[in-house]
C-alpha cells in the first residue's frame, strides 16, 4: 500500500482537539480543550522501518499518553486492554462524525 493510500487529512484533522481517547490512568494530561491531542498510530505489527500503519488504525491521545504508548516514558506499563478501548472510542467518534461509515447501518 502507498503513503498516499494510507493516509487520511481527514482524520488527522479531526483528531486534533478531539478527547483522549487513551485515557492512562496517572498518565493522561488531557483537559478541556484537548489542546495536546492528536493521531497516534498503532503499533500492530503492520508497518516497517519509515512507514507508519494506516491512519485508520489510529486513536486520539494526548502528548502524555501518546510518548508512554510510544514508549517515550519507558516506565509506563501499556494494557492491550485499554489500547483496545480507547481504539473503540476513537472508532465510535468517527463514525458519529461521518469520517467512517459501515455499509448496512445508519449514521
């Protein structure tokens, strides 16, 4: 897949501003106006050196949860299990916003 084919401005755009969707417990320094927050990509075994994955396996994250699940703070520990939640919610906030759209349901 190219650069061009895995890249959304759409969704790059909307994560800004939007809310951290991580939510690290002791970590996550989001506030009102979601002013640190943007796409933070996925690491799921689908990208190599210099290409990140798909901008549809993304989440929102603020600059603090974004280094810990970057591994920037090393001393913070990741549950796959909060990974997954916050890709629901970041899933569910697209879909509302008509980024994403599933051929059978409704809007």
């Amino acid at each position: 897949m190219s650069k061009a084919e895995r890249i959304s401005e759409h969704l790059r755009q909307f994560a800004k501003h939007q809310p951290c969707t991580l939510r690290l417990p002791g970590v996550c320094s989001d506030d009102a106006q979601h002013e640190t927050t943007v796409m933070c990509h996925l690491s799921i075994g689908m990208r190599g050196v210099g290409m990140k994955v798909n901008d549809l396996f993304s989440i929102h994250a603020c600059h603090t949860c974004h280094d810990a699940l970057d591994r920037r703070r090393g001393d913070i520990e990741i549950d796959e299990g909060d990974v997954l939640k916050a890709l629901c919610r970041t899933l569910e906030l697209r879909m509302r916003a008509g980024l994403i759209q599933v051929k059978g349901m409704p809007q």
